[in-house]
C-alpha cells in the first residue's frame, strides 16, 4: 500500500509518494500542469503504475484537485501545505507558500493550524506576477532568479501586473540592466509577502518558504532580511502541498 498526493497547481504539478508507513519518501515527480489538468493527472497515473505503485491511496489538493477523479480524498490546499510543512520544519511554524495563482501564509501551532491568510484577489505577489516579468524581459524563472541575486536596487513601483509590466518595458528602453531589473520585481514580490507575513508573526517566529520560490536562495535570503529572521527552507518544500496530502490518506475500506 502507497499513499499518493498530488497536488495540482496552476502552473505546475507536483507528486509525492510514501511508503505504507507514511515515514519515507519514496519517488516525487515535478512537471508543468498544461492545458488540461485531468490528462495531466491521468499520465502520472499510468506512469505510476507502470514502475510499480498500483496498490494506492491517492489525495488530491491545489488549483485543479477536482480533476483528479479517481482520488480517494480531496483536501484543501491549506491542510496540505500545512501539514506538509510540519513534515518537513517541525510543528510551530509560520508557513509561507507563493503559488501561481495565490500566496498562502499559514500559522501552525502544536502542528494544528491556528491562523491563516490568502492573497488571490490579483497575481501581485504570486509566481504568476514573476512569469509574466520574466516573459517580458525574455528569460526563465530559474535565470530571474538569478540575475536578481547580481543586481542592484531598482524599484518597481507597481504591484499591478499591466503596469508593472509597463515599468520594466520604459526600464529597458532606458538601458537599465537586466540584473537589476529582476532584482526590482523579485523584491516587490519579497515587500507585498512580507507585509502580509508579518501580519502572522508568532512570540518566536519560525518561518518556512515552501512552493517553487523556496528553491531560490536568493529569495530566501531576501525575504529573512525583510522580515529581520531566518526564513528557513527544505530541498522538498516545492512538493510540501503533495507531500502533506500523501499524509492525510486514508486507507480504503475493504469490500
């Protein structure tokens, strides 16, 4: 028996699977969501059961749960992530999470989850705002990321995604560096989660960036000095919303 959690977000589609146990992980897989979330889930599906887990308990969680229709439990987001983090920093926690579409900042206390906030009113502040930046100034996420960390202060004035669009567009037509540049969006992004962060603060704040921003240490490093404490992260905190769901299976009832 394998408990599964897939966590299908708006941009990219995370999976985790543990062992009968729910201690060890076993294999995790990372892709893009696509167009159509339900073949996207379905193809890991197959895949898992050609290298071998087909006896499973699936749990599904993020932007496209519902198109998991063969999941035996879907759960929020909030629970996932939450319980995820715990896994993986330990029960008091002030957990962080950028997504595509929303920003997630979830207090734990004793492992159960004591306060929460979500921004998904506007893509400021989300990994969607940094997509589109990036498209316009022609690189990936990884290489934003990047050049952020050699750049120097520019700021970027707006959070709204058009004009902010706009900002980087007059940027580079006055020659402004690209390093720069991606500094500037990626600290707008790190001044809009802080201000919301802080609104979460515990006696003794640990805090604990999970989603795909927690893989660049350059955004861990800014968003510690902005909040004036270590932000912490895990090689697995991109799959901490899969990981958390895999934990809150259930095995199913025998007939």
């Amino acid at each position: 028996m394998y408990y599964i959690g897939i966590d299908i977000g708006s941009t990219a589609t995370k999976t985790v699977v543990l062992d009968e146990n729910k201690e060890k992980i076993l294999h995790m897989d990372l892709r893009p969501t696509g167009w159509d979330s339900r073949e996207t889930a379905n193809g890991i599906k197959r895949e898992l059961e050609n290298i071998g887990y087909a006896d499973n308990v699936w749990t599904a969680t993020g932007y496209g749960r519902i198109s998991v229709d063969f999941a035996d439990k879907v759960v929020t987001e909030i629970t996932c992530h939450a319980k995820g983090a715990v896994f993986l920093a330990g029960e008091d926690i002030t957990v962080i999470d950028i997504g595509g579409q929303d920003t997630k900042v979830i207090t734990m206390k004793n492992g159960m989850v004591q306060d929460f906030m979500m921004n998904d009113k506007c893509s400021a502040g989300t990994g969607r705002f940094l997509e589109i930046m990036a498209n316009t100034l022609g690189v990936g996420l990884d290489t934003m990321f990047e050049l952020a960390a050699k750049g120097d202060e520019v700021e970027i004035s707006s959070m709204c995604t058009v004009f902010a669009e706009s900002e980087i567009i007059s940027l580079i037509g006055k020659g402004c560096p690209k390093e720069d540049i991606a500094r500037g969006v990626v600290d707008s992004i790190v001044k809009k989660v802080s201000t919301q962060t802080a609104k979460h603060r515990n006696e003794s704040p640990k805090y604990f960036l999970t989603g795909g921003f927690s893989v660049s240490p350059y955004m861990v490093q800014a968003l510690s000095e902005k909040l004036e404490a270590a932000v912490m992260t895990h090689p697995h905190a991109r799959f901490a919303g899969a990981l958390g769901a895999a934990l809150l299976g259930k095995k199913k009832k025998s007939s």
